[in-house]
C-alpha cells in the first residue's frame, strides 16, 4: 500500500505543478539548457527580482531548500543564479525525495552545456558524451562526467531539529513545506522552524516563503486520524507567520509574485534579515496574542483545488 503522504512528501509532485507551463524555457540569453517541463514559476520571479534589486540584497553564496523534494525549483536556481554559489543544501524528510532529488542532480549535471559566453578550452571542446552511443565511436574522451558538483548537497532530516549551520545562509527558500510543519509539529513546531529560519539567515540575506492558506488545511488534515487531531488544536494561523517573521527581526518585503498550476497560485513572498540586525528570541518578550483565541469552527471542508 503507497505510504500516505502526511509530510507533504508527494511523489512527482512538480509534474502536478508544472502542469499548463512552457513546454521548454531557457534564461533571456539562451545559455543554459533546462527541463523541458518550464521553469518552475516561483524561481522566475524570484530571479526576476534579484535582477532588479539584487544591489540592496546579500551576495547569495549559500542556499537552504527547507522541504526540497525531488529538488526542481533548487536545481534550477543553481543553473540560473550567478556563478557565485558555494554552497547548496536541500532538506527533506523523505529518503526516498532525497534519492530522486540526488539522481535529478545528475541529470542536471550530465544535460549541463557550456555558458555561450564561455571561453575555456574545456566550453570551446565540448563534446555531449551520449554521442559516442548515438553516431558510433568517436575521438572525444569523457571528461568531468563522473564529477558532480561539489558545492551541492542533499541530505534527510527534520531541518528545525537538525544542528544549526555555523555559517548560516543568504538565501532560505520554505516553499509550501510551513503547512505540513504546522500540521504534524503543532504551533510549537512551526514557530520552531521560523525562529531557526530567521537566526540562520546572514544579515542582508532573504527568505523565500510560499504559505499555504488555512483553507488548505481542512483536506489535508483527513490524511490522517494524528493531522486531525493536530489541527484541532493549532492556534496560530498562516496568516501570522508574516507577523512572526517580522518579530524575530526580518523585515517584510511583499509579495513578488505567485506560482501557476491548477491549485497551486499561492503568493511567493520575500522577507530580509537587515544588515544591522541580530536575531530577536521574542518568546519571552510578549505573550502571542493566539494563546487565548478561540477554536474556530470549520464546518463541513470547502472543495478546494489542492491539499498541497
């Protein structure tokens, strides 16, 4: 029997997402081969923003995919971003999305082509290696096939309970991963995951966050009897994590635009770590204004379009 995915840990589930996108799209100058499924939405606006403000945000040398699954809007980043990436962490839960994510990288990596602007030796010879299988032997070696990329990782784990980096990050991306937080750690749990997202974060540097609407909780909580109990005792709303954010110090820089897919055009919001400022441990600072809210009733679940 399928495993039920309570995480969120569905299995193609960018295939779901990509359904209505570009049959192929490529960088505005063509240098870069990428799938043939589009660009994932959601990495297109946020590198339309970088380009646009990236002098009044950190160098993005290190990158947190909190929640990463098979990887697509990571992968795509790495191909499109600056060649300025040191060091790329994607974060699942789910052994099984952390293989596919490991093999997605390789494809990547074995389909990647020289940038045109490219004046090495190596760019000026290169040779895809498939061709030797396709157009019968011929004279060209191999070369830098069997090397992935070093600066790339994947790894399985529970990021808010894993070891903090030392380093810390420029950009965190959490997209729609705070739901399935929510539902299976509790208030406690989500606010866990925010105040660690919000100390990781290198001044100046941003977090990209896609929330699910409260909406969507209602269906995803009938996954399980432990997500309905879960959900009948959270508090603390989607709507306040924007809130929450600003708290532990980030500041709020709106919405840059929203994903496509049947069910899936949620906001894709930004929020930056000012250069000046040092994290803000808030819980002993106030009482959160939820702790007294009341439970509010949800009645028979709305058909929405998604549960993801």
């Amino acid at each position: 029997m399928p495993e039920v995915p309570v995480h969120g840990n569905f299995r193609r589930y960018y295939g779901m997402r990509s359904a209505g996108a570009a049959a192929r799209a490529c960088s505005a100058e063509e240098e870069v081969y990428l799938p043939r499924d589009g660009v994932d939405e959601r990495v297109r606006c946020l590198l339309s923003w970088l380009s646009l403000h990236g002098a009044e945000v950190r160098r993005i040398e290190r990158v947190l995919d909190i929640g990463c699954n098979a990887a697509k809007p990571l992968l795509e980043l790495c191909q499109l971003l600056p060649n300025s990436l040191m060091y790329v962490l994607g974060v699942d839960i789910d052994a099984e999305l952390v293989a596919q994510a490991r093999a997605a990288l390789r494809q990547a990596w074995c389909e990647r082509q020289p940038r045109t602007r490219e004046t090495t030796v190596a760019a000026m010879q290169y040779f895809p290696a498939c061709f030797s299988s396709l157009l019968d032997p011929l004279p060209f070696d191999p070369v830098g096939t069997d090397t992935l990329p070093a600066h790339v990782h994947f790894v399985q784990g529970d990021w808010p309970r894993m070891d903090p980096d030392p380093e810390g990050f420029d950009l965190v991306l959490c997209l729609a991963v705070s739901k399935w937080i929510h539902l299976n750690q509790g208030d406690d749990g989500l606010f866990l995951c925010l105040s660690r997202m919000a100390s990781q974060l290198r001044p100046g540097g941003l977090v990209a966050l896609e929330i699910q609407p409260w909406r969507s909780y209602e269906q995803a909580r009938s996954l399980s009897k432990e997500l309905r109990a879960s959900h009948a005792r959270l508090r603390i709303q989607p709507d306040d994590i924007g809130w929450i954010l600003e708290c532990l110090g980030l500041v709020s820089l709106g919405s840059i635009g929203h994903g496509t897919g049947h069910g899936f055009q949620r906001a894709l919001t930004l929020f930056q770590r000012p250069l000046e400022a040092a994290h803000v441990e808030v819980s002993s600072k106030f009482t959160w204004p939820w702790v007294a809210r009341p439970r509010q009733r949800a009645g028979r679940p709305k058909k929405i379009r998604s549960i993801n």
